[in-house]
C-alpha cells in the first residue's frame, strides 16, 4: 500500500501535518505534531478529509476512535500517530 495509490498531504492549521495514503479501499493516515506541547481535538474535525469514514484506529496505541462519539485525539509534542 505505501509504494501505489494516491497520497494527499493537509496542513489544516499551525505546526500539524496530515498524510493521508489510500490504495484501492485502504487508508493509512499519519498525523503530525510539531508544535512544543501536545495536542488535543476531536476526531470529528479529520471527518471532513475522510467524508465515508465511520472512524479511525490508531496503530500504536491498538485505540479504536469513532467519529459519532465525539471522541479527542491527543497527539505528544513533536510526535506523530498512525491511523
């Protein structure tokens, strides 16, 4: 999957970086955070880049979030998280 398909980079605000990788019906997507403190919002504001998504789960910490419950990603200072 990271060697084919489409890949879109998103610098929706300051200091945060969105890679989203999709190949046929995969999505990878990675979440940078380069900003001196950690991060938090809710996950409904990466909705509006994955319209037919219902949720994401994130690969390091095996954390399933869903769209519909107005859950928060928190992302460490100077780190990224794989989705």
């Amino acid at each position: 999957m990271l060697s084919k398909g489409k890949l879109r980079h998103i610098y929706p605000s300051d200091n945060i970086y969105l890679l989203v990788k999709s190949y046929k019906d995969e999505i990878a997507i990675v979440l940078f955070n380069a900003n001196e403190q950690e991060l938090s919002f809710e996950a409904s504001q990466i909705k509006k880049f994955l319209p037919e998504a219902k949720g994401l789960f994130n690969l390091k910490l095996k954390e399933e979030i869903n769209f519909n419950l107005n859950n928060q990603i928190r992302i460490n200072k100077m780190s990224a998280e794989i989705f």
